[in-house]
C-alpha cells in the first residue's frame, strides 16, 4: 500500500491493489471481521431489514426480509427504490418518497405499506424507519426495519394484554420466577396480599401467606415440572395482613412460562391468576350446613314421633343434631320442679338426664336414674344457661392441651373438651333443664349460627321432657 493511502490522501489504486467491496455488497469487506459479525447479525434478526444509501439504492438486505417477500439478498442489494420489484410501480413513487423522507427529520417514522413478493402476491408491512447519519452528521441513507402487519399486531395485542393483566385486571396476577418468589404483582394482587407491588417482589410466599403456603408451593412446584392444570383450584389461605390475618379462598390458575427465545423451552416461572371466591364459598357452604340441619331437624321429629316414651323421644333429638354439629352432648334437667314453679332466687340444681357415651359413637344413654345432682361449681356456664334462660357459649382458649384438660375436666366434660354451647330448654314458659354441645380441639368454635341451630334442638327437647314429666306416674 503507498505512502500517500497510508497517509490518508485519496490517489488512485494501483492496479495490484484489490478494490474494496462497497456498501451495495450483501456481506461486505472480505477480509473484514466486522463486515461478517454485521452479516451475521442482520442474518439473525426477528425482523426484516433492509437499508438505502443516500441516492436510495438498496445496500443491505437480511435473511427475513428474504423470507417475508421471496428476493434474495443477491437479487435486492444494488436496486434503487422497490419499484418495478418490491412495490407496484403505481405505488412506487410515494413509497420512496415516505421512506427517504426520514432523512431530513428527526427519530423514527411508521408506515404501513403494500410490498409485492418474488411470486406477485403482495403483502401488506409495517415498517419503522429512521436516517443514517454520516461521520459529519449529514444523512448517508435509511434504514428500515420491517414485519407484516398481522404478525406486529399479534405481537402488540401480545404486550397490550400483558400490561393489562398487570396493571388493570380486576383478579390478581402474580409473575413466580424459578425459586418461587414473585417477580411481578399486579395492583389487584399486592391488594390481596396486603403488601405493596415491590415490597412483595423478591419475598417467600411464607412470609406473605401464615397458613395455605405448603398447598400454594406444591402447585407451583408442579406446574414447572409438568404443565399447567386443566382446570382452576381452589386454595384456602390465610394471609399475613397488617390489620392481621384474613382467611380467604381463592381460584388460582397456573401458567408455565418458558421463554420464546431458546430451541428447548426453558422455564422462566409460573403465571399465577387467581380470583378471591371466599364471599361465594362461604355462602355455598352455609348453604350446606343449613340445608344438612334441617333435613335433620326434619328426620329427628319423624323419628321421635314414633316413640312411645318421650324421655327417649328427647334423646333421638340429641342424637340427630349431634351428626356434624358437635363431639358430644349432655343433657341436664331441673331437679325438682321445674324453673318458673319455685323461687328464682333459690340456687339452681340440675340433674343428668342423658349422655352421649364416652368411648365409641352410639346414642345417648340415660344416666339419671337415681337423681343425684350434679357438683356443678357456681359460674358453671350450663347454671349460667338455666339463670338467664339463654344460651351460652365458653371456650377454653388458646392454651396448652394440658390445661384445657383440666379446664374441661373442671366443668365435668369429656377430657378431650375444648369448646361449649349450653342451650335452655324452656317449654310451657319454664326452663325444664338444659343441653350442652361440646367440641374437641379439631373442631372451629361454636359461632352465631351454630347457637341458632342448638336453640331449634333445644326447643324440640324441651317439649319431649316437659310432655315426659306430664305423663310421668
């Protein structure tokens, strides 16, 4: 190479000196590593590329552009403009002039045009295009990426439907990356789990959820490993909210998330979605309850119908009402007269009329016989029931299980006691004894509804036994 080319000046090539391969050469320089690292990138593009010199004429042309219209690389560098190739020559004109136009003005520009493939059909693009500024800054050419129309507009209801989902879903979406943190929350969701949309991101779902973690794992567990579900689940969780914990049911469903970019999928997460139902379970099983109640309030009248003491009549109630309502029952009569029929002021006395047994389930038995009664101590809450003719309810509280043995053992219930609701039975405008219900520790609490249904069984009880004492000889 001469002094003067190693200089910088512009003399001539001699004639042993190759001329360089310009920009209308799909691959560039031969010797130049630059040239093939660009080929191969533009080769490797999503999206179709080509890009014009100043005077328009096609210098660069990539592997998708190939397969969108069906023109080679070999066949498009060189050319100027599209027409009479790419573009009907109708048309020509005021393609060229839009796309050149973005020499002389500022950022990208967007159209949409008909392009003509190599087999005549024609094919509608979408096209951003931007200038190529020279060393000095003045406009060397155009380059114009470009995809059809149907693929980009796939790909923006794609990104649309996503920014949708994470920001105005009215059910919560929640991004699980591989280790099983979320990565993204949605508003809706950072609601339910009473964070804030960062503050949860990065965290252990223990230490968003108290109880209903190990379920939630498990499953997103399964779906990195084998797919989503076919259909929703329905969880049960108890969330660590600052006002405090809430137990609420939600319906999740699961999405595995593999990345489109790699030839074997490869899991990026699990798209969680989930909808809070707890209002509606809680209705259906309400209903449940209500419905399984009465058809035993209804099965336990017809089954004491037919007995001919109502002492026993009393105890076919006790023994209907106690199928999914309680562990066990107890019931106790005035002793003497009944209530209304002497002083209220004297103190109360009651006397075991029936048990449920202590062992293995079976109907109640009668354990009154001989009319001792029974070593209640004052503020017992079935004496509690008999003095202010209501129900009662009484708990043993949050304590160790030795100590609500000895608080059930205390009242004279079954050891394994740990939650009661004494009902009144009052008949004829008398209290002629009570009923108490007791629990066991597997067992939730007796709440509102719960005494609603003991006070209908109490009643039914109250006129066997008070129609009992009536007939007694």
């Amino acid at each position: 190479m001469s002094a003067s080319r190693r200089s910088g000046t512009t003399d001539e090539l001699g004639p042993d000196e190759p001329e360089p391969r310009g920009p209308g050469d799909p691959h560039g320089p031969d010797e130049s590593g630059g040239s093939d690292l660009l080929a191969a990138l533009l080769d490797g593009m999503d999206a179709a590329l080509c890009a014009f010199d100043a005077e328009g004429v096609v210098t660069h042309w990539n592997r998708e552009a190939e397969r969108i219209l069906g023109w080679s690389a070999a066949e498009a560098v060189g050319r100027t403009g599209f027409a009479g190739w790419a573009v009907r020559s109708a048309d020509a004109e005021e393609v060229e002039a839009r796309l050149m136009s973005v020499m002389h003005a500022p950022g990208r520009q967007v159209h949409e045009f008909a392009l003509v493939t190599k087999d005549g059909g024609r094919v509608l693009v979408r096209t951003q295009s931007a200038a190529v500024r020279g060393p000095d800054g003045s406009p060397a050419g155009v380059y114009c990426a470009f995809s059809e129309v149907h693929a980009q507009i796939d790909l923006e209801r794609s990104i649309a439907l996503s920014e949708a989902l994470l920001d105005d879903a009215s059910w919560g979406v929640v991004l699980v990356d591989a280790d099983l943190r979320p990565a993204v929350v949605n508003a809706h969701a950072a609601r339910a789990l009473g964070t804030g949309r960062t503050s949860a991101l990065g965290r252990p779902l223990g230490e968003l959820l108290a109880q209903g973690v190990e379920e939630l794992e498990s499953a997103l567990t399964h779906v990195l490993a084998e797919g989503a579900p076919p259909a929703p689940a329905e969880m049960w969780v108890t969330v660590r909210a600052p006002e405090g914990e809430k137990r609420r049911c939600w319906r999740s469903g699961f999405l595995r998330l593999a990345s489109p970019l790699a030839e074997e999928p490869v899991p990026l997460g699990v798209g969680w979605l989930f909808q809070d139902v707890t209002e509606a379970k809680q209705g259906e099983q309400e209903a449940d309850v209500l419905r399984f109640r009465t058809n035993q309030l209804h099965r336990a009248a017809r089954a004491a119908a037919e007995c001919e003491d109502p002492a026993e009549a009393a105890t076919v109630h006790l023994d209907f009402a106690l199928a999914g309502f309680a562990d066990h029952a107890l019931l106790d009569r005035v002793a003497g007269a009944p209530r209304a029929d002497v002083d209220e002021t004297a103190p109360v006395r009651l006397v075991r009329l029936a048990a449920t047994p202590a062992g293995a389930p079976g109907p109640s038995r009668f354990t009154g016989a001989a009319g001792l009664p029974l070593r209640y101590e004052p503020g017992h809450p079935a004496l509690s029931c008999v003095e202010r003719a209501g129900t009662v309810r009484a708990d043993a509280g949050s304590v160790p299980p030795e100590q609500a043995r000895e608080w059930a053992l205390a009242r004279q219930w079954p050891a394994d006691a740990v939650h009661a609701l004494c009902a009144v039975l009052r008949s004829r405008g008398r209290t002629v004894g009570v009923v108490t219900f007791l629990r066991g520790a597997a067992r939730s609490r007796f709440e509102r509804a719960d005494a609603a249904y003991a006070e209908d069984v109490a009643a039914r009880i109250a006129t066997a036994l008070d129609l009992a004492q009536t007939v007694k000889p």
